[in-house]
C-alpha cells in the first residue's frame, strides 16, 4: 500500500462500519455504528471529513438518496464499501495478525 492509500485508525473504524452497514449507511447511521462500537462520541465535522477522505483515496463511493419531507426536502448521501477499501480492509487485518502471532518473551518487553 502507498502512503496515500494508508488507512489511519478512525478511518479503519469508519470503513468496518460502512462496510456492516451494507450500503445502507449515510452520516448519522455511520456514527451511531462508530459510537456504539468504540464507545467514542464522534463528532458529525470529523466523520463526514473523514468519509470525504476515504472516498478520495477510493475506498468508499456515495450516492444521494431521495429528498424526504422529514429532513427538510435534504437527500440523504449513501456510502458503500468498494473493492479497494475492501482490500485495504484486508491488507490491515493480515498485518495486525503477524504482529499479533509474534512470540514476545519477558525480556523483550
């Protein structure tokens, strides 16, 4: 992976929970999945900032929804995981398990 397309921690969170969403998740669902996860309450500017990135770097894509009445006519913007944010996904889960499955011993701490 290049440096630019290097997932930083919130970015991994953001990316597993529009992926558990299933192209269902727009802002608020997103953070309500972050929140509940991490226990962290993630402000609305940092989220989208961060979804903006991630589409950027083309792991995520977007859609607007339909204008509703309940939102003031506003549409609702879709975000789903692509295959590179898959494999971003992927490429992070195989590092964290080598470092994981090295054998420390006491005097290495």
């Amino acid at each position: 992976m290049t440096a630019e397309k290097n997932l930083g921690q919130f970015e991994e969170i953001v990316l597993l929970a529009t992926l558990r969403l299933a192209g269902k998740g727009y802002g608020k669902t997103i953070r309500e999945e972050v929140s509940e996860a991490t226990g962290r309450d993630v402000s609305i500017g940092a989220l989208y900032a961060t979804l903006d990135r991630l589409e950027r770097k083309g792991f995520i894509e977007s859609r607007q929804g339909e204008a509703t009445p309940e939102r003031g006519g506003r549409a609702k913007r879709y975000f789903k995981v692509g295959g590179a944010g898959i494999a971003a996904l992927n490429a992070m889960q195989a590092a964290r398990n080598k470092l994981t499955s090295l054998k420390l011993s006491p005097a290495s701490t």
